[in-house]
C-alpha cells in the first residue's frame, strides 16, 4: 500500500508539472496567436515608406538635386561689372569738378565653346550624383528586405516551436499514462518534461529575437517609438527566373554604378575637351560714359584678350592631366564591371544553393521526418519502440522544419543581394497562382 500511494503522490506530482509547463508555454504563445490573427505587413509597404523616411537616402537625392542645378551656373557668363572712376578731382572731393569721371560698364566673355564644355562636365557630375543616389534607394531596399525577412523567420520559428510544443505534450501525455500502467519508467515522463522545458526557452529567446529584429526595421525606416510590427506576409515560393549569363548581362544594363562610371568616363572626354580649348584666348568687352568738367563728354569702348600662347607648357600640362585622368576613369569602369560581375555570380550561386535545399528539404526531408515521427509514435504506444528513439524523431521534425525556414529566408536574402547586384528588381513566377510577381510594385527607375 505505502508502495502503491508513493507511486500515485509522484504521478500526481509529475502531472501538476505537465499542467504548468503547458501553462506557461500557452501564456508564450497567446501573444504570439493574437499577433497573427492581424493583418499581414507586406514588403512593398515597408519598402514604399523607406522610400519616403530614409535619411540617407533623402541625403543622397538632395545631393543630386544639388548637382543637377549647377549646370545652368556654370554655363552663365560671368557678372558684369559696372565701374565708376574719378580723375583729377580736387582736394575737397568735389566730384562733380572732377577733370574726368568715367562709367564703365564690362563683360567678360570665354572663347566660344568653353561654356557649353563646362556645362557639359557639370552635367556628367549631376549625372553621377543621380546614379549614386539610385545605388543608394537600391541599398536601402536590400537592407529593408533582408530585415523584413529576418522579421518573418522569427514568427515563423516561433510557429514551428509551438507546433513541436503540441507534440511534446502530446508525446508527455502518452508517457504519462504508460507510466501509470508500469509499462515505463519514470524516466520517460521527465524526459518529455525536460523536451518541454527546452521548447518554453526557445520561443522565450524567439519572442525577445522579434523584438531586434523590429529594431532593426524599425531604424532603417527612420521610424521613432517601440510600436510592434504586423506579422510579414510568406514570401512566394522560392525560384530563379534567369540564368547567371542573364543576370549578368542585366547588371551591365541596368547596374547604376556602372551608368554612374560611364557617365564619369563622359565627364572626363569633355573635361580633355575643355583642356584642349583653354589654350585659346578669352575676352573683355566694355562701355564707358565720360563726364568731363573742362572738356566735352563723350563715350569710350574696350576690347582686351588673354595671351595663352605667352605660357604654352601651363595648358600643355592641363592637358596631360585631363588625358591621364581619363585613362584612369576607362580602368575605374573595367574594374566596376569585373567587380559587379563578381557580384552578381557570388549572389547567384548563394540563391542557387539556397533553393536547392529548399527543394531537398521539401520533397524529401520534411515528408521522411513526418512519416518516421508518425512510425515512431506508435511503435512507442505499442512498446516496441524506445522513448529515446521518439524523443529523437521530435528532435528531428524540429531540425528539418527550422532547416527548411532557414533555406527559405536565406534564398529571400541572397535574391534581394542578386537584385541589388543587377542593379533593378526581377520578378518571380508565382507558382501557386502562374502569374508573374512584383513584390515592390510596377515602378523602374533608370
């Protein structure tokens, strides 16, 4: 009897021990439930208010901005100058006994073809300026979808744990009544608890990961406060649309920082232009009234010119320098392809690699984890299976799901470093619906 009521005393203790687990991990969840009972948040949303609140990107477009009016100043003729003198006047400063006083009204005027030269190189610039800033929107979307995703796989970990959570309880419930027939020992019920345990401290430590990565988020939107995020919407079914020739050759197309070199490399033609033209001569034109106190008045004109023949070897070096400069822009640019080629391989094997274990653990992981957890289960409710070899089937189903969440979110992230390295967006098929997507909206940007 004292045998048979010590035995009940620890069943009814190991159970109130289930009860409050399964408690506390309900009360992990229940936010966790609430929360996704919400409106999802869509990528295009979070991408289309980055584009309005990201300083560094509003930094960068005020640049070109800035660089886009400085053509219109430079290819404007200099001040004119309007000159008053007197000559000859008395010691009491009475200007109007002055011998002479002169007004005079000058221009200065470049040789033909220097100012339209000019214009021509600050253009380039603003060009430059311009591509720079698309490379920067092109950033700041990268960065915003790989946190936006890095933001889905945390809910998504969480939702596996609280599946794995209804078989670990499941799986407790059946040691539970096994031990309470003598079928097994003891042990078996606290190794489910200790499986419990360990799943409360995981979804603990995925609850507070949801919090860094809002943070993230939530600083490259510019956005202030601590107001929670909807859960991200699942992101379509992973899949490449081009090949790695046809990525490569939209990156030379399409890539700003490539426009931005080329549109360097014109800067540098025009600028060997203007060096060229420096050697001629410039010119000053002016006007002038005379007011004479003893002679009659009357007007006066100038013409000057500069004399650059006087300094030949000044201009020459101007010239070298100009030619030099463009020497090194046309290696700048055969660089920045080479590198973003090497961008763009690099991101699309890392999407390739990605996909393939997406597929593997879809086609074939994931089923053969599900099915030997299903064999495992009953073979334990019929003794011929091991607690331990069930216990290791749940651990598995844990490892093949989150190894399956893992490949999905490292596809997501390699294919926003592949559109970032190809320089635009590249829409993918929607398998469930056969229709292409575009998951930041139909706008390009050149």
């Amino acid at each position: 009897m004292g045998m048979g009521a010590s035995r009940s005393s620890r069943r009814a203790s190991w159970s109130s021990c289930c009860l409050g687990t399964v408690a506390v991990l309900a009360g992990v969840l229940s936010a966790a439930g609430a929360r996704a009972e919400e409106a999802r948040l869509r990528l295009s949303d979070v991408i289309a208010e980055a584009r309005g609140h990201n300083p560094g990107l509003a930094a960068a477009q005020a640049r070109a901005r800035a660089a886009a009016a400085v053509p219109r100043r430079v290819v404007a003729l200099d001040d004119p100058v309007l000159s008053y003198e007197a000559w000859n006047a008395p010691e009491s400063l009475r200007l109007d006994e002055a011998d002479n006083n002169i007004f005079r009204l000058s221009q200065k005027v470049p040789f033909p073809g220097k100012r339209a030269l000019a214009g021509e190189v600050a253009a380039r610039d603003a060009e430059m300026m311009a591509k720079d800033a698309r490379g920067t929107e092109l950033d700041v979307i990268a960065g915003i979808t790989k946190a936006y995703y890095d933001l889905w796989r945390v809910h998504r970990l969480i939702a596996i744990y609280a599946r794995e959570k209804d078989l670990v309880q499941r799986v407790a419930h059946i040691a539970e009544q096994k031990y309470a027939t003598s079928e097994v020992s003891q042990s078996d019920v606290l190794r489910a608890q200790v499986e419990l345990t360990h799943l409360v401290n995981r979804l603990h430590t995925e609850t507070l990961a949801i919090r860094g990565a809002e943070a993230e988020l939530r600083g490259m939107l510019s956005r202030p406060g601590t107001d929670s995020f909807q859960v991200p919407e699942d992101p379509l079914p992973p899949a490449l649309p081009l090949t790695l020739e046809a990525a490569s050759n939209v990156a030379i197309d399409e890539r700003p920082e490539l426009a931005s070199q080329r549109a360097a490399v014109a800067r540098e033609e025009a600028a060997v232009r203007l060096s060229e033209r420096a050697r001629l001569p410039d010119f000053e034109f002016s006007v002038g009234r005379f007011e004479n106190a003893q002679g009659r008045d009357g007007f006066g004109a100038m013409a000057s010119v500069t004399l650059p023949i006087a300094q030949p070897g000044k201009y020459d070096a101007g010239v070298s320098e100009a030619q030099a400069r463009l020497s090194a822009q046309k290696a700048e640019l055969r660089r920045a392809e080479d590198r973003i080629r090497r961008e763009v391989a690099q991101a699309f094997v890392r999407a390739e690699t990605a996909l393939s274990q997406y597929e593997l653990l879809t086609t074939t992981h994931v089923p053969q984890a599900e099915q030997a957890l299903s064999v495992t289960e009953s073979g334990y409710q019929t003794g011929a299976v091991d607690f331990l070899s069930l216990i290791d089937s749940l651990r598995q189903i844990e490892m093949v799901h989150t190894d399956h969440i893992e490949a999905q979110v490292e596809f997501e992230r390699a294919y926003a470093d592949l559109e970032r390295a190809v320089g635009r967006e590249l829409p993918r098929l929607d398998t469930n619906r056969g229709n292409t997507n575009q998951r930041r909206g139909s706008e390009r940007h050149g």
